[in-house]
C-alpha cells in the first residue's frame, strides 16, 4: 500500500470532490501498485469454530452469559491440543514472505497453565511458549502474534503444557486473526502493534451488532423496572406520611 503521507490531505480532499462530480475516475487517482489487501479473517467467539480442524481435549464454550458472551475453546488439561488451518498467502505483495496471524487467549490469576504454539505443517513460524498465567487480579484477552509463512493451508497448534505456574493447566483460546503487511519491519513497530491490539479487542468487547442490540434492549429493560420500582417507592412513602399528618 502507498504511504498515506504520498498524498497530501488537502490534495486528497481536492481529488474526492472531483470524482464526486463526476470529473474524475478513481482509476485515474490511485497511485501505481497501491492494492487493496485481500487476505483478511477475523474469527472470535463463535464464528472461531469455522477455523478449527483438530481437537484433542478442548470445548468450544460461553463463559458468560447471552448478553455479554466469552466464547472461547478451553480445556483444563496437558496435552490438550488445538489445530487452527488458515489461509496465509499473500494476495497484494506475494513476493513477500510471511503474514500477520494474530491469537487471542486468555490470562488470569488463577489456575492458569501454559501452551505451546507451532506451526505444524505446511508453513513455518518460530515456536513461541505462552503463559495464561498473571498475577494481576483481573481476566483479560491478550495477543499472540506469529508470522507464519504463505501456505494455502497452514496449521497453527496450540498444546498445553506439563508445566505451569499455577496449580491448574487452564487455556482459553478465543479467536484469530490474519491480514498482510508492507514488511516485516513495518509490523514491528509499537504504533501498528498498539492500533492492531485496539482493533482486535474492540470487535472482541463489543461484539456483533446482533448481541450489542440485544444488550441494550435488556438494559433499557431494566433501567424501566428500576424506575418503576423507585416512583412506587416514593408513592408508598408519601401515602404512609399523608396517613401520619392526618
């Protein structure tokens, strides 16, 4: 893709109205070689499971509940192995040798084990060894990201370990993500990372529009009944007080 700074704001500005009068064709604006990227997945929660080619030990599971849901494979067990095949070739700059995967899992402060993630066939990645484990008092969704070779199908595991730095074996996987990136270098640097983590844990927190619609019907539901309860509350009081004074 071109470098946004290519194209000056007030020129983009000028090239847009233009074409919005039918003056110009977006053919003729678009910078020799600037490709859209094809190559994307996001697959969290339930839509994960379409991803999934290998289960040894591992339920697909909410640890929530309907309105706020935390879908996710989970397992409480070593040796416990889970396969997830993706499409990691490069549609825009195949000349190019790796892709971005990012994995989303879970670390607590409790029970929490360790996994090792690999790229078992048909490409190649460093083996990374990930904790679930923290001592912060809180649960949260972290990122694992692995650049794995192109492969039209590339089989990531993720296998609990023996060894743990708890007194559980716990891992909860809950989701991945792909697209492509300019270089390996561009992909390292803390800007791209942060934005990344920013756009991935979004789309996780909020979910889909579907259970952000129906959340908000139940909390106006029950913003309602709250102040129903209250008004016939205040109502009681004031009769009661009423009957006093009389």
């Amino acid at each position: 893709m071109a470098d946004q700074e290519s194209c000056p704001c007030s020129e983009m500005v000028a090239l847009v109205t233009a074409h919005m009068s039918g003056n110009l064709s977006v053919g003729s604006v678009v910078p020799s070689g600037n490709w859209e990227e094809v190559n994307r997945l996001c697959r969290h929660g339930k839509a994960f499971e379409a991803v999934v080619t290998g289960n040894k030990g591992w339920q697909l599971m909410n640890e929530g509940d309907e309105y706020k849901p935390k879908y996710g494979y989970v397992t409480h067990q070593a040796g416990s192995e889970l396969e997830i095949t993706l499409n990691t070739t490069r549609s825009t700059t195949p000349e190019l040798k790796h892709v971005n995967v990012q994995i989303a899992y879970l670390q607590s402060y409790s029970g929490m084990g360790m996994a090792l993630v690999r790229c078992h066939s048909g490409c190649k990645c460093s083996d990374t060894l990930v904790d679930g484990h923290h001592q912060l008092r809180q649960s949260t969704i972290f990122l694992l990201r692995l650049y794995p070779s192109q492969a039209s199908a590339c089989k990531i595991t993720v296998t609990v370990q023996q060894h743990t730095h708890s007194n559980g074996h716990k891992f909860k996987v809950t989701g991945v993500m792909v697209n492509e990136f300019r270089d390996h270098a561009d992909a390292q640097t803390g800007a791209q990372e942060a934005l990344n983590k920013e756009d991935w844990l979004g789309a996780v927190n909020k979910g889909d529009s579907e259970l952000r619609e129906k959340w908000s019907r139940a909390a106006q539901k029950h913003t309602r009944a709250s102040a129903a309860v209250r008004r016939q509350r205040r109502s009681s009081r004031h009769t009661t007080s009423s009957r006093q004074h009389g």
